[in-house]
C-alpha cells in the first residue's frame, strides 16, 4: 500500500476537526429573548456557514492530495531527521513556553532578561566572550523596554513573587529618577523664564 | 470640510504627535533596512505602542512606519544586493551594479528622491479620489456591504500563491477563529470548551502578532547558518548621497516617475497586489517604454526611479480603499484597520463622512510622512547602514520578548501571551505545511464585520433574492466571482485559450449591474463596458483566438526574477 503524505495528512486531520467544531456548534446556547426577535441571527448560523465552506474546501484538498500527490516532498530521516530540521524553532518555542510559565514567580524584567539570553546563547553560540555580548545585550534591550513600559507608559509589568522587594526597589528608585530628570526639564523652561524676567 | 481640516492638522502638528510619527519613519526605515523583516512586521509590531495614544497619533505613527519602511528596503538592496523588503526588489536590478560602480551615493540618492515623489503623487491622488469614492459608501445597505466583504474575502484566494485551496482554507480558518468567544450580536459564547480565558475571544493583536511575526522570526532562525548571519554584510557607511544631484536626476525623468506613481497608485487600490508586484511593474514599464532598454539591468537610473516611485505611491492606492471602502488593499492596510478596531472605530464605506477628521489625519499624515522620510533617510542613512550589521537571532530574541511585553500591555492579561504563543506555533505551522498566513490575518479581520452584515441582512429581511437585485451587491458578487481566479487567468494568460475571454468577459458581466445604477453617468460607464468587452471579443476573434504555445510562455519575465 503506498504511504499517506503529508498533505492527504492534514486534510484528514482538517475534516476530523470540522467535525468536532460543527459538533460543538449545535451545543451554542441560543437565548430565550431570541426567540421572541424572529429576526435575530441564530448565534451558531455564522459558524456552521464557514465550516461548511471549510470542509467543502478540505474535501477538494483531499482529493487534490490523493489524486496528484505532491512530486517533491522532502525527505526528514523519521522523527530524527524532523527533528534535526526544526530544530532551532523547537527549542524557541520551548524556551518561550519557559519564560511565560517563569513570568509569575521571576516577573517580567528577570525572566525577559533569562528568556532573551538564553535564546540568544542557544542559537548564537557558547562562546565566554559571546556569552558576554548576549549577557549585556539582554540587559540593555529588555531593561530599556521595560523602562519604557513601567516607567514612562506606566503599564502595570507582571511582577516577581520570588523578589518582589527587589523589584519594587527598582521601581520605586529607577521610575522615581525618571519622573525627577522629567520634573527637571518640564521646570527649565519655566526656570530660564524667570531668571531673564 | 475645512474645519475637519483644521482639527486633524491641530491633532498632527504637536510636537508629541510629530515625534511620535518621526519615530515611526525611523523604525519603518530600519525594517525595511532589514532583509527579511516585512513593512507587516514593522507595523504590527509598533502597533501595541499605539494603545495608549489617541487613534489620530496612532494611526500618525503607523503611517510613518508604512511610508518608511517602503523606502527603507531600497538601501539594503542597494547596498548589498539583497532587497529588505519585496517592494524594493526591482530596486536591486539597477540599483546595486550601480553602486558596485561606485555610485552608491547617487543610486540611493536617486532611490530616495523617487520614493519621495512617488509617496506624494500617491498621497495626491488619495486626497483627490478617496472622498469621491466614500460618497458611493454611503449608497450602501446591509447588502451591499455583505457582498462587499464577500468580495473582499477573495482575495484570499488571490494571495494565496500556488495553492487557490491552500489559501482559502486559510482564509476560513481566519474566519473561524473571529467566531471564537461572544458572538457581538446577542454575546453567546461559542467554542470556548470551557475554558474561561476565551470568553471574550481572541485580542486581534496577539493573534496578528503570533501569526505574522513569531512564526516568521522562527523560520529566520530555523537553520543555525541564517541565524548566525549578518543581514547585510559588506556595507561602506560613508556613503554621502548629494540630492541636489539626485533630485535634479528623478526630475528630469519625469515622465517615468509619474507614470511608476501612477502604476503604483492602482496596483494599490487594487486587493492583495501591493507593493510587492507593483515595483516590479512599473520596472517593467519603464524599460517597455525606454529609449534605452539594453541599459536596464546594469545601473541605469531608470531603473531606480521606476520601482521606488512605485512601491511608494502604492501605499496610497491601499489607503484609497481602506479609507473609502472600508477593507483593506493589502496586509499594512489590514493590520490598520485592526487598529482602527482597537480604538473602537469601526471601518465601514461610511469611514471618511463618519469620522472625518480622523479620515483627513490619515491623508495629511501621509503627506507628512513622505517629509519626514525624506529628511530622515538622508539623516540617518550611515545608522541604518549599521542596523543591517546585526546578527537574525539577536534581532530575533529581542524583537520575540518585545512581542511579548507589547501583547501583554493590551490588557494587561497574561492570558494574551499565551495566546501570541498558541497562534505563533499555529503560523509556524501552517506555514511549514505550505499554507499561506495573510488569508489567515484578513479572514480575522474581516470576520467580525462579515459577521455583523449578516446579522443586518437577516434582521432587515428573509429575501436571498437582494443580493442579486441591489446593483452594489451584485457588482461585488460579480467582482468576486472574477477575482477569485484572477491569479489563475494572470498564471494562464496567454497559454490558454480561455484567458482569452475572461477579461471581456469581466467587462460584460460587470456592466449589468452598473446599468442597473441610478443617475446618467453609471449608465454611460455601463454601455462603455459592455461595448469594451464586445470590442475585446471582436479583436481576440479577428486574431483566429491564439495563444502562445508552452515554450513560448516559458520565457523568462522580469516578474520571474529577470533582467
């Protein structure tokens, strides 16, 4: 029997998820107060509209599948060979996952810092005067974005519940200086006016 | 009018909004700078910056990004050969061997100044016909304004490249994916599987964000040698680029500036055609028409000014539709219509006499954009020759987090990074299996409206029959019918027989409805139509219906990468 490719694949797995999405689509609520607007559009209309459209379109896909069979599709060496080729973006999806689930106990800033240099030493390399470059480059770039965020933007960063006095220190100290070099500039003008008066 | 006038300029001319926009030509600048980093990213990435501004300084600051990443693309492809963005990919024809002459200080100058020509014939040709084009908005009903989404949903299948499927089952996927959470008409949720997070749906932004530009920052750093690359390697960063020179080199070429403009204009208006082919069109025109075309190809000035001219006023092409229309031209204008969304004003036909001064923010920001580009690019050139020094997977580690910290400061909700991650791996993905991501953003984007017109024609009336008696709504139906294989009939042309009347055919099945139109001249446009397509017949008869056999059409064309 000859092997399913890839594209027979996913339009199979297209069709198996249609039907689990028209399925779920005859479970949408519709409200009482509807019934009494004959009007009103069935909230599960819309849905089951594209789906519709959707498995005509993955049927057409199978069948292009089937009938003519991609020529060129590469050959990955199994799941080894898969892996090896996509490589790189596995592991940023990890290290991403990584950082979003650290965000909670290290906060934004620390765990950005870790998740950018650990992607950078991960994809750039090892070296000890690389691993530098990628130390100072993450704490300048997310250091200088979270300033502007916290400080100037005032959005409210997740915070660290690991250390939460250190980060409130630096809130507290590096927002504050801001706010005065701000203070300062806002007031110069006004102070020149003065003065030459 | 004038006062609408007054009050946007009043909103423009701050001194917080006029840097925020100079902010925004620099960082446009410095994307389109980058090789493979797309205008799309640049603007959906400042796009979160946007939240806490008013729409007018947002929008401002988008158009920077848009205008200066069209003219930033023409400095790495100049310099190094490789092209930052595919809207300066013809720039490269000329552009490079010229600089390899050692005239890169001419080539970019010519480049710049072509840019800032183009952007301001467009930004001309926007102020003049986006207002006469609203006025038709305004004659729309539910509809009408059905079909038009409608119609604007095919062009999925225009972008969707090789595959017309591929890209439709994209475009739906889009579609349902805006389904997900409370549905806007009575908020029932749907397909939320109980998780509570997805009550409200999806943001756009985390969805744009994860679609677009993670899954494309992960397939530049898929293999360890293009993640370790410099993006533009051997640059000189003393170039000095004298644009009295330049200026007076672009001005004397007229003639080619202002049709590449003009061809850029209507490549924009245009869905789905974008930039991208239009500097390739207006390259291609300018050799058809030049006295010189052996000239083309080896750093012929020509050859700059037609392409950067081009992609420039393209952006305007693409705003006349946003604007007028309410859907969007191409990606950029798709991503600003999503940040219209975000501050709650809502794209429709009645866009320009609704919110009229946000409307002509939009026009005298793009004039002023072109200003600022202009100043800026010469400015800063030597920077940005640098910025094309950086490593793929610093840049892409950085600009990963900032994704981050940008979706997370919409709402302020962690729950929205988790969904740039969810919809990162789906681009990733979708893209690995050969699906095209743009159907996917428009289908987002669009859904909703569609969604909402639906509701409208259903609660108005039961008769199906509207859609094909109103003009409009039968225009667009017709519109749609033909523009979904219009890629097919450009891949074709000319090897089959039957792209030999699909044009006249478009002609004669769109005159019905126009016929069908109020007042005189809509009419006379109609017969005009009508007679065109007969005429087309009648011509494609009298040349006994030939087409060109496969060696024939296998000659290599200039959109295939030529000269």
């Amino acid at each position: 029997m000859q092997r399913l490719n890839r594209d027979t694949i996913v339009a199979i797995i297209l069709l198996a998820l249609c039907g689990v999405f028209f399925y779920v689509s005859f479970d949408i609520r519709t409200p009482e107060f509807e019934r009494l607007a004959p009007g009103q559009m069935d909230p599960g209309l819309w849905p089951r509209i594209i789906l519709s459209g959707l498995v005509l379109m993955a049927l057409i896909y199978l069948a292009q599948s089937v009938i003519s069979p991609p020529a060129d599709q590469e050959e990955r060496g199994g799941l080894g060979g898969w892996y090896r080729h996509y490589r790189n973006p596995i592991h940023c999806f990890l290290a991403f996952g990584a950082f979003m689930l650290l965000i909670p106990y290290l906060g934004m800033l620390l765990a950005g810092m870790l998740f950018v240099f650990g992607m950078m030493t991960m994809l750039g390399g090892r070296e000890r005067w690389l691993i530098g470059t990628h130390a100072t480059v993450s704490v300048c770039t997310v250091g200088g974005m979270w300033f502007i965020f916290a400080c100037l933007l005032s959005v409210q960063l997740p915070r660290s519940s690991l250390f939460p006095d250190a980060e409130e220190w630096l809130l507290v100290n590096i927002c504050g200086i801001s706010e005065a070099i701000g203070g300062l500039f806002a007031a110069a003008p006004r102070a020149c006016a003065v003065i030459l008066v | 009018m004038i006062e609408n006038i007054l009050i946007a300029g009043a909103e423009l001319w701050s001194v917080g909004t006029l840097l925020l926009m100079a902010l925004g030509v620099v960082a446009g600048l410095i994307a389109g700078a980058i090789p493979g980093f797309t205008i799309a990213m640049a603007v959906v990435l400042v796009l979160p910056f946007t939240f806490g501004m008013s729409p007018v300084q947002g929008l401002g600051t988008m158009i920077g990004v848009y205008v200066g990443g069209l003219s930033g693309g023409l400095m790495s492809g100049i310099l190094t050969g490789i092209p930052g963005t595919p809207s300066s990919v013809a720039t490269t024809f000329d552009g490079f061997p010229l600089a390899r002459g050692g005239k890169a200080g001419l080539a970019l100058g010519v480049g710049v100044w072509a840019s800032f020509f183009g952007g301001v014939i467009g930004a001309i040709v926007l102020v003049l016909v986006a207002p006469q084009l609203a006025r038709i908005g305004q004659e729309f009903q539910p509809w009408d304004y059905f079909a038009l989404m409608a119609f604007a949903l095919t062009v999925t299948a225009s972008l969707a490249g090789e595959n017309m499927v591929k890209g439709l089952i994209a475009g739906l996927i889009g579609l349902l994916v805006a389904t997900v959470g409370e549905d806007s008409v009575v908020g029932v949720p749907r397909f939320t599987f109980g998780v509570n997070s997805v009550q409200q749906g999806f943001a756009f932004l985390p969805v744009l964000v994860g679609l677009f530009a993670f899954s494309r920052l992960l397939a530049d750093v898929r293999d360890s040698e293009s993640a370790k690359g410099n993006l533009g390697a051997k640059s000189d960063a003393s170039i000095r680029i004298n644009h009295l020179v330049a200026a007076t080199e672009v001005l004397k070429r007229w003639g080619n500036l202002v049709r590449s403009s003009l061809i850029g204009v209507f490549t924009g208006v245009l869905p789905a055609a974008g930039s991208s082919i239009s500097n390739i069109l207006a390259y291609d025109q300018a050799r058809k028409y030049s006295k010189t075309p052996e000239k083309f190809g080896t750093g012929h000035l020509d050859g700059i000014v037609a392409p950067e001219a081009a992609n420039n006023a393209t952006a305007g092409g693409a705003l006349i539709v946003m604007m007028a229309l309410g859907i969007p031209g191409d990606i950029i204008t798709a991503v600003m219509l999503g940040a219209l969304l975000i501050h709650d004003v809502v794209p429709s036909p009645t866009f320009i006499t609704e919110q009229p001064v946000i409307a002509y923010a939009i026009f005298i920001a793009f004039f002023m954009a072109n200003f600022m580009m202009l100043a800026l690019q010469s400015v800063t050139l030597r920077g940005f020759v640098r910025v094309t020094q950086v490593k793929m997977y610093m840049l892409a580690s950085v600009i990963l987090f900032y994704c981050a910290l940008g979706v997370f400061a919409l709402n302020n909700v962690e729950f929205d990074i988790w969904t740039l991650f969810w919809f990162g791996v789906l681009g990733f993905v979708m893209s690995a299996l050969g699906f095209p991501i743009v159907p996917v953003i428009l289908g987002v984007v669009l859904g909703g409206i569609a969604e909402n017109a639906l509701a409208q024609v259903i609660a108005l009336s039961d008769d199906p029959t509207h859609f094909v008696t109103r003009p409009w709504s039968l225009f667009f139906i017709v519109l749609g019918l033909f523009s979904s294989f219009f890629h097919v009939y450009q891949r074709q042309r000319g090897r089959k027989r039957w792209t030999l009347v699909f044009i006249p055919a478009m002609c004669i099945c769109l005159s019905v409805p126009v016929a069908m139109m109020d007042g005189i001249v809509r009419p006379v446009l109609a017969a005009l139509l009508f007679v065109g397509g007969l005429y087309l017949l009648y011509q494609r008869h009298r040349e006994g219906w030939v087409v060109m056999t496969e060696d024939q059409g296998e000659a290599p064309t200039i959109a295939e990468g030529g000269p």
